[in-house]
C-alpha cells in the first residue's frame, strides 16, 4: 500500500530526522538514493526503514513520488531514502589510519572517509570539535565509503596504534622520512590546523610542497595526498 499522507508515522519520523538533534537523540542517520543503499548492503548494514518511490521496483515502503521529494535534501529529488542505526567501532586495527583532530566541515569528513577508504586506510578516528561523519552533507560526500570504513571515536590521540605524522607547515619532513610500519595521520581544523597540544604528541610534522603563492590546500585534498604517499611505507607484518 502507497504512502500518499504527511500524516503517516513514517513520514513523520522522517521529517523528524531532518533536525540534527532528533538524530542525534535517536542515534539514527538517514542516507539517500539506491547507490547508498547498496553500499549498505554489500557491507553488511541492516536499514531501520527505507522509503522508496511509488513504482520505482526498489525494496522498502512505497511513497507517492512527490511525497517523497518533498523529504529529500537532494536538488533533484530521490529514488530511495534509507535510515540506519549510527555504528562505530571500539578499536581501530593497526594499519594506517586517518584522525581528524576537530575538522568542522562535514563535507571534508565525509570527503576523507571516501579517501579512507580508496586508499587503504584501516580506520578513521574521530576526535573532539569534528564533524558527525552521519550528517546528511558528510553521507553524501562519502558516496557510501561511510558503510566501509570503521569510523571511532572518543580516543586520544596517544592511544592510537602507529607513528603519529601531524599534517602541518612549518616543518616540513620528506615523505621519504616516514616511518616504516603503522601510521596515524593526523589532520587538524580547517582555519586553525593542528592544534599545539597534539602537534607536541606527534611523531613527525609533515608539510606538503605547494608552489610560491598559493595559500593552501582543502583538508580533505592534503589527506588524499598524504594516504596515496603513505601506501609506499612498509607495514609492520
């Protein structure tokens, strides 16, 4: 049977969870469009509900077409809308992993998360001031790597397992200076950078060479860098 009414329960949670605090109270997230969805599956994630539009074949709870635009955040409107239950893990393994020491753009974390994950990476830690890597802006910007990678959080910097290489200027170190084995990756805010207290409990400063002039790169670009010249350190076995 079509959803056609507002007034339906689950449309009503679904505009309920269109406020970051409801989803943060209901420790749920949303994420929109089949391809999302399968990234989900492939990846083991069980949805709480999935809206889907009228006629469309998908699997889920069928919604009049414009009902269901009318809950999306996206421009062009949606095929599928997905809720899921919030998951992270207790430990990251030993590998390389990724820890974002207060980045506040959600589009930057959920851009690092797809970094993560096409390069290898073993986990990203979250740490204190960063983005919800659940919110709708970081979801989408992690086409779904969001599902793939084991994201932690609420760990120090310190308990981390591996070398700590800070993503810094003012120091710059050769990647050929990093060290063999386990890494952690460390990026800071977007406007401040890494902040002293951590850059005191990293290992090595490594600076990316820009040209004469240029002012910086985007967080998420320095990270995709950084993991991409990290693949050519040997791990410990």
């Amino acid at each position: 049977m079509t959803i056609t009414s507002s007034d339906n329960p689950a449309i009503k949670e679904l505009k309920r969870l269109q406020s970051s605090h409801a989803r943060s109270r209901a420790d749920v997230f949303v994420a929109e469009g089949e391809d999302l969805l399968e990234m989900a599956a492939v990846n083991g994630w069980k949805p709480e509900r999935v809206l889907v539009r009228e006629g469309c074949g998908l699997d889920g709870e069928e919604v009049e077409a414009e009902l269901l635009d009318s809950l999306s955040s996206l421009g062009s409107g949606t095929r599928a809308i997905g809720i899921f239950t919030k998951t992270y893990v207790s430990e990251v393994s030993p590998g390389l992993v990724v820890h974002l020491a207060g980045l506040s753009d959600p589009g930057n974390v959920g851009t690092i998360i797809r970094s993560a994950h096409a390069l290898g990476a073993t986990g990203v830690s979250l740490g204190a001031e960063t983005a919800d890597p659940f919110g709708p802006k970081a979801v989408r910007a992690s086409m779904g790597s969001v599902f793939a990678v084991p994201l932690h959080k609420g760990v120090a910097v310190s308990e981390l397992p591996g070398s700590k290489v800070a993503l810094a200027g003012g120091k710059a170190t050769s990647v050929s200076q990093l060290p063999e084995g386990n890494l952690v990756l460390i990026v800071g805010s977007e406007r401040a950078g890494v902040d002293a207290k951590t850059l005191e409990l990293s290992d090595l400063i490594w600076e990316i060479p820009m040209v004469e002039g240029a002012e910086s790169l985007n967080a998420a670009v320095a990270v995709s860098i950084a993991l991409h010249a990290a693949n050519r350190i040997p791990r410990n076995a």
